[in-house]
C-alpha cells in the first residue's frame, strides 16, 4: 500500500474527503517526524513504538576494491509493533 492507497482507504474509513485524509495523513507524519528528530518517541498502544536508536560508528569495505572505509555514527529511526499489531498480522 502506498501513500495515495493510504489516503484513500483512511477517506473511505472515515467518511471523509480524500483532501481532509491526505492533510490528516501528513500531519501524522510531520508530528512523528518532529518528535523523533527531538530524540523523543510516539507511542500508539496496541499499534506500536516509533523510536531513534543510536548507531556506533563502524568500519566496513567497500565490495568493489576492498578497501576499508569509515562509517559515521548516526540516529535511525525504529518501529516496534505492538501486541495487537502482531496479533493481528499473525
């Protein structure tokens, strides 16, 4: 499914037009994003954890030459399902 797929089955859920699903959409993610670029974290119970984890520098190669590169340390974004979720998918 993707965004546009999202934008309508939200409209048609909720009885509303497929403008207001797709502002309603984009502020979910503008307020998630938003959250996670503070370190924070979104909890939505029964649906899952949207969290930053931090990631440790490491070396690594590059499969072409071999040669060893450097890489940088960094913030990545994490999603943990919740127990609903799963029992659902399962």
């Amino acid at each position: 499914m993707n965004k546009n797929e999202l934008v309508a089955e939200i409209a048609k859920k909720a009885g509303v037009s497929k403008t207001d699903a797709a502002k309603t959409v984009d502020a979910f993610i503008a307020a998630v994003s938003g959250a996670l670029k503070k370190g924070g974290e979104v909890r939505l119970v029964g649906f899952g954890t949207f969290a930053v984890s931090k990631r440790a520098a490491s070396v690594g190669r590059n499969p072409r030459t071999g040669a060893k590169i450097k890489i940088a340390a960094c913030k990545q974004p994490k999603f943990r399902a919740g127990k609903a979720l799963k029992k659902v998918v399962n």
